[in-house]
C-alpha cells in the first residue's frame, strides 16, 4: 500500500467533491473544473498536502481566488479521511494536515508488508529487458562497465518493485571484428612464447593486455607446439573456442562476486548461425531503406535525420556489428515479445541511439517508443586527491577486479549507483572504505545497525518487542517522529519516481535522508527508558524504520549489517 499516493488522491477527491456541492447549493458557479492535484508543499510548516487549484479555477469561475478556496473548504467534509484539517494560505492555497490515523497507518502498513513493503503489484506488468555491461568476451572488464553494471543491476531491481516483469541480460558479442582481433592476438603471443618475440611481429592493432598473454601460456600448457601444425582456420578455432569460454567464465565469476546475476545471457553467433541477421537486413530491403553501393549494402540513415548512412553488409559479404544490433533488437521485441527494452550504454555511443531506433521503426517494431538507452557518463578514480589509472597490484589499467580487490564490494555498488548516469562523476576510493559518517554508506548501514542495537538492548532487557495491530500509536506527536514516519512513507513514492525516471540513485539519496531522519528521532526521544505506552510506540517505530532501510539496502543490492 502507497500511503502517501493514497493521501494524495484522498485530497484531490476531498476538492472535487466539494466543489460540486458548493455549485449545488449555489456558492460557486458550474464551470469545466481543471484537474485537481495536490503536491507536498516544500515547507513542512504549510501543511502536509497543498492544492493550488483555487488559482487555477479563478479564470473560468471569474472569482478571486482566496473566495473560491474558502467557500471549497467550507464545503469539504474530512470525515472518514487521513486528514484533520485544511487551511487557506495567502491567496488561495488550501493546506492539509494528516490526521493521527494517517500516521499509524503508515507504520502498521510498513510492519505488516515487511520485506515487500515499498513494491507496487500490477495486474498486467509491462514485460521489460534491461541490457547492461555487455562488454566484449575479448578482455577484462573496465570501470565503464562496474559502473554500467551497478547502475543496470539497481535500475532493474527498481523497476521490479514498481510492478514491471523484469529481465536482465548481458549481449555476448562473440562474432565479427573483435573476435578475430582477439584470435590474432593470442595466436601472436602463443607464437612468441613458443619461438621467442623475433618469431613474429605483434601488430600494434592487436589487444596488448597481459590476459592475452596468459591466454598463449595456457595454451602451450595445454597443446605444447601442437597448434602450430594445424591450420589457419583450424588454430583460430581452437583460440576462439577455448579463449572465449574462458573469459565469459571470468566475466560471469567477477559479476556474480559484484552481486549482479543475470537472468540471460545471449550471444551475438546465434543470430548469425540462426539466418536471424540475413533475414533482418532483407527486411529493411524490403522496406525499401537500404541501397547498394561499391558492392556493399548501406541503410539510409541519412533518411531517418543521422549523419551519415551505415553499412548492413561489406562488400566481402560479412554483416556488419550493426547489422547483428538491429537483429538482435529484433529478437527482443518480436521473437521474445518484450513491451520495452532498455540499454545502459556508454555516453560515446550517442550517434548509435537514433539510427537503431529508427532502423527498428522501418521494420514496424516501433523502436522510437519501446526502446530506450541510458547513457552513462565516464567515471574517474580518485586516491589522495588524485586520478587513479593504474591497478597497484599489476600496473595495468584498473578493472573491475582490481577494484574489487582495493574496496568492498558494497561500497562499489553504492557509490557507483550515487550519481544519475548522465552526470559524470568521480570515485573517492579513500571515502568508500572509510568508516565514518563522511561516507554515505557506513552512515545508512550505521543507522540500521544502530535501530538492531536499540531492539536487541530491549529484548535483553525484558521488554517484548510490541506488536503494532496492538500497540497505541497516538501517542507518537513528537514532531521528530512525525518527520521520521512520513520519511518512512515516502519509500513506495520513492521507487516509482526512481523507475519512472530511469535513475536508480534516487533509492542512494532517500536512504541517507532516512538514516538522518532517523538519527535526529533517536537523539531527540528517549526509547527504552520511555513509559510503557510510549516506548512500545518508539520501538514499533524502530522497528518500521529497520524495515524500510533494510528495503532500500537490499534494492541497491548492498547488506544491511545488525552490528558495526
């Protein structure tokens, strides 16, 4: 139950209703009346709920609009509603005020819920795949994609508890250019570790990592000369059918220790070997958006307003990695049936966002509607105030398990999920693995640790933990408790904005407001050594607030420790 959507509807028909019955008794003219909301006013001091629509009845009811708010709240009848009472303000707001039952409403619905409480439930959820990190099976990951990762992972964890069937996939680009470039490069490397570095030049366009290398070592491990009798043909698959599985498994390994768990994973040679990228193309021939030039197949992108067209199909017959895109897209919406489809890309491949979707539109998919891309800014490492490039332990760039391996993997999720994916943002190593209240993370996980304390020292004491259904909770009127119980309703409001907005950092913010709502309460009233009556209604309030941090931990996909 979304307490907070509930107030605001029970406000907007609380205005509507009493407008007809001052039409009815004659104090306010018949006009067509806007619509009527009700927003939460910035200044907690001005009530709890507000609706401006006096101002926005005074034109078609040609009355001020101080006059049409009071003859609207002479009217209103608060009975049976979350509200005690409605103001006038300046010239014409009308501010509600909740009533004691709305608050214990609120902690009741949050205890019963529990583990679910901030999920919407949709009787017919929109069927979503969020595509994230998919980087290339030819190397280690980099911090593009720990980003990448985490932001995907949060986005689609938000969109679950907004009610969407969600699927989380990572697109295996196992075909074309960079498979063969990965091929060469361990080829080169596994001939020079064999006949010595002079036995063959390393082409300065090969992959230069020391993974390539050890890849070559294994392979001689493996096959000892035996790779240099074969064939071409023979040896590039032997690399690529024992150096791909290899890193895919590495890549699965280190996501699986990030906590991202994909529910598919898909490789981009299916649609080859399936005829799915030949029949796609054929389609956008069909649709008469393609064009042949110097023996090669070009799509008119130019057409659809990008800058320049693209190529489908070389000239040596071989289909292009855009070619393989739109027929992978393809098998998202038509084969799979998914109603949207979100990516989280890198910001530099903007120039690839329009000509997907409109590739998709010539061949009916509406791609314009269905298809979203996040893009996701660039990331830089900081360590005593400066850029970290280098991993410590290799000397080599810094990937995903270097990083691991430097800080918790809790702080990573969180700090990476701190910043919207447009925004650029820097990473403070030292702040992520301080344990203060500088750093975001210690100070949420603090405070659920500290509310586990307070309930354990009760318990120890003798004091039952209360049951809510049964616990007086008219006795919470200490304005910190009032502040902490509606920051606790803001959770289901929270996740829907955070889905709605594609910005799963959001859930980041709301729960450092939390814990710092939470902490204001607990410096300001006196739990356990509180009467009986009132201490049961603190520590039903505690045990609300527990409740709704571990949620927002859990959504970002960090723990929620009991002792620090």
């Amino acid at each position: 139950m979304n307490v907070m959507e509930n107030a605001r509807q029970q406000a907007a028909a609380i205005v509507k209703a009493a407008y007809e019955k001052a039409v009815a008794q004659g104090e306010l003219p018949q006009a067509g009346l806007p619509a009527v909301t009700a927003e939460t006013p910035k200044d907690a001091a001005n009530g709890d709920w507000a609706s401006t629509v006096a101002m926005q009845c005074a034109k078609p009811l040609r009355m001020a609009p101080r006059k049409i708010a009071e003859s609207l709240v002479k009217n209103m009848d608060l009975a049976g509603t979350c509200f005690e009472k409605v103001e006038i303000a300046g010239p014409g707001f009308m501010n509600f005020t909740y009533a004691p039952a709305w608050y214990q409403e609120a902690v009741r619905t949050t205890l019963t819920e529990g583990k679910d409480y901030g999920r919407t439930h949709v009787e017919k959820p929109e069927k979503i795949m969020v595509e994230f990190v998919s980087a290339n099976p030819t190397g280690p990951m980099h911090m593009g994609n720990a980003r990448g990762g985490v932001l995907g992972d949060c986005l689609a964890e938000v969109l679950d508890w907004a009610g969407a069937d969600v699927t989380r996939e990572f697109y295996i680009n196992d075909a074309g250019n960079q498979v063969d470039k990965f091929a060469h490069s361990v080829e080169g490397r596994y001939i020079q570790e064999l006949r010595g570095e002079d036995a063959i030049e390393f082409d300065p366009s090969w992959y230069q990592g020391a993974d390539i290398k050890e890849l070559a070592h294994m392979l001689v491990e493996q096959h000892g000369d035996k790779l240099l009798t074969m064939t071409p043909e023979e040896r590039f698959d032997v690399i690529v059918n024992f150096g791909l599985p290899h890193n895919i498994a590495k890549m699965q390994k280190d996501l699986e220790r990030y906590k991202i768990h994909y529910d598919v994973w898909f490789r981009e040679s299916t649609l080859h070997d399936s005829g799915a990228v030949e029949e796609t193309v054929k389609m956008l021939t069909d649709a008469g958006v393609t064009y042949e030039q110097d023996g090669a197949l070009w799509l008119r992108s130019t057409d659809f307003g990008c800058d320049k067209d693209d190529v489908l199909r070389r000239a040596n017959g071989f289909y292009t990695y855009f070619a393989a895109d739109i027929a992978y897209h393809r098998n998202k919406f038509q084969t799979r049936g998914f109603d949207r489809v979100i990516n989280i890309w890198g910001a530099d491949h903007h120039g690839h966002v329009a000509r997907l979707k409109k590739a998709l539109d010539a061949i009916g998919l509406n791609g314009s509607e269905r298809l979203e891309i996040v893009l996701m800014q660039l990331v830089r490492m900081m360590q005593g105030g400066e850029v970290v490039r280098m991993s410590k332990r290799t000397g080599k760039s810094l990937t995903l398990s270097d990083l691991l391996d430097e800080i918790p993997v809790d702080a990573a999720r969180f700090f990476f999920n701190s910043r919207a994916a447009e925004t650029q943002m820097e990473f403070d190593l030292d702040l992520a693995v301080k344990q203060d209240s500088d750093n975001p993370l210690y100070y949420v996980q603090y405070a659920h640790a500290r509310i586990c304390s307070v309930l354990r020292a009760a318990e120890e004491a003798g004091i039952a933990l209360p049951d809510a259904a049964k616990t007086d909770l008219t006795v919470l009127t200490h304005e910190d408790e009032k502040a902490l119980i509606k920051a606790i309703a803001l959770l289901p409001e929270q996740i829907l904005l955070a889905a709605r907005d594609r910005d799963p950092s959001q859930l980041n913010k709301y729960g450092v407001s939390l814990a710092s709502q939470f902490h204001r309460f607990y410096n300001a009233c006196r739990i356990n050594d509180a009467e009986p009556a009132l201490r049961d209604a603190r520590l039903a309030l505690c045990m609300a607030t527990v409740q709704t941090v571990k949620n927002v931990l859990h959504i970002i996909g960090v723990d929620a420790p009991e002792h620090m």
